[in-house]
C-alpha cells in the first residue's frame, strides 16, 4: 500500500490509496457514492447525503457503513480546509469471480477530499450552454434514484463534446423524455410552477434536488415532477441545473434556443446560497 500525496483519501480508515484488485467496485460497480460540498470547514447537508446513502446501501443490499465513523473520517480529511468537495465511496467489498455477491459482506469504504472545482463565476451569474447528448439513459427502476457506481451511460456522453463553450449536457431516456444532465438534475420554470423530470425510471435524485423542491415552497411556486420533453423545454421561460458543487446553474443556450437567468432562478440561487453554511438538514 503507498500513501496518496495529491489526493488525501482514507480506505477503510487509513491512509491508502489502493484497494483488492477483487473488490467488487472495481469488478462490477457494485457500490455507491456520495459527492459532498465542504463549506465553512463543514459539510453541506451531510444528513442528507447519509440518508441516501443509507436508502442506497439497502437498495442494493450492502451493509451501510455506520455514519458517525463516516463523519469522523471525513472529518479527519478537513483540518484547517474552508473549502473542497468530499467524496465517499462504498463498495460491497472484496469476493470471488462471479456476480454472486458473498453471503456475508465486509463492505469497503473510502473517503477522498479534492481540491474545489474552479468553475468560472459566469456560470452561476450569466449561464451556461448546454447541449443534448446522443447517448440515451436506460429506464432501470430498481436503481433509479440512488447514485451506483455504473456511470458508463453518463462516461458515453460526456465524451460526445470537448472544450468550455458547453458546459453541460443533457439526457434523455429511449422515449425521449428528458431526465437530467451528465452530472446534474434539470428543472424548468413555467407559468410560476418548477418543473423537474420524474425520476421513477432512471436519473439520480439529487441532494440540492430536493432542497430547491422545498425551498419552492417558501417562494410560493408550485413543484411538479413529470416526464419533461423538449417541447416542454423550449416553451420554458427559465431552465436550469443543480447538484452538490455547482449550487445552481441558469442554462442560457442549447442549440438555436435561448433562455435567460430568470427571476426564480435568481430567487433560488439566493434562498440556497444564503442558507447556514455545513447546513445539514
């Protein structure tokens, strides 16, 4: 085992960064993860992310790591840092050949902590421009929700585009509903109602997700999930894209299709950025 000098990541605890060639996250994907923003020296809605963690780990039948061990370790990556993104891993551990998982599971964990992205300040205060993606997502929806390990559909797409001009893409499942971006979740704005595609059959549900479906409310805007097409997209008056990291990001262009950083979207960029920092409700 050697020690990783760029990234700091704790395995099961200690400081390695290597894991069994058997561990069943490397041979099949057969784990799942959690990516955290740290502010303020704290991370951001932590409960939440234990929680899907948790709901994760029973999904797929993997023993849950227990989380106060999880904070501890996490914590143990954050002396004096303000400002990063945690990610958490956990694999249901090392087995033999075959896709039968072993009777009794020692899962692996692993937390990492990277530098924060340096994303430029545009993104959040002008907008991005994205594009749809060719590759399409598979309605799966035993693991719809949860955030596994099998992103090869979300590695496929990303691949379809280089350079900073776009910034993000978007997915769609066979039948053309539209169902998130490669790293984020969707949300349009009509008519004063927020709109973000369901996610019964495919999509991770995330964190800040389903924080701005609550903080809607406080803003008086009603919150529909529903299959989301294109048409309904390019009819939408504001659109826009969340997760973890980027907070959120107005979408100002795909294709010949214009939008503007509307006043909702500003009104939940604010509510969300003037939250408690390490906020964890």
């Amino acid at each position: 085992m050697t020690t990783n000098t760029t990234i700091p990541v704790l395995v099961n605890g200690s400081a390695e960064d290597r894991i069994s060639s058997l561990d069943r996250g490397l041979l099949y994907g057969d784990g799942l993860f959690e990516t955290i923003a740290v502010a303020g020296g704290r991370p951001r809605f932590w409960l939440r992310h234990m929680a899907r963690l948790q709901a994760g780990c029973e999904r797929l039948g993997i023993p849950c790591p227990d989380a106060d061990r999880l904070a501890g370790e996490a914590q143990g990556l954050l002396p004096d840092v303000e400002r990063c993104v945690l990610k958490i891993i956990v694999t249901r551990g090392t087995g033999g050949r075959g896709y039968g998982p072993p009777a009794d599971p020692q899962p692996t964990r692993i937390v990492q902590r990277h530098p924060w992205p340096d994303y430029p300040a545009s993104c959040r205060e002008q907008g991005v421009r994205v594009r749809l993606c060719e590759q399409r997502l598979v309605p799966n929806p035993p693991l719809a929700g949860i955030k596994h390990l099998n992103r090869l559909e979300q590695v496929l797409a990303r691949q379809e585009w280089d350079g900073t001009d776009i910034m993000e893409g978007l997915m769609a499942d066979w039948q053309g509903n539209l169902v998130e971006g490669t790293m984020s979740n969707l949300f349009i704005v009509q008519d004063q109602q927020l709109v973000t595609p369901d996610l019964g059959r495919c999509g991770v549900a995330g964190i800040v997700r389903a924080v701005l479906m609550e903080l809607a409310g406080e803003l008086g805007l009603s919150v529909a999930v529903r299959d989301l097409g294109m048409t309904a997209l390019r009819e939408a008056d504001e659109v826009f894209l969340t997760n973890s990291i980027i907070g959120i990001w107005p979408v100002i262009g795909l294709d010949e299709h214009a939008w503007s950083r509307g006043m909702v979207t500003r009104q939940l960029q604010e509510r969300l950025a003037g939250l408690p920092e390490g906020d964890d409700q």
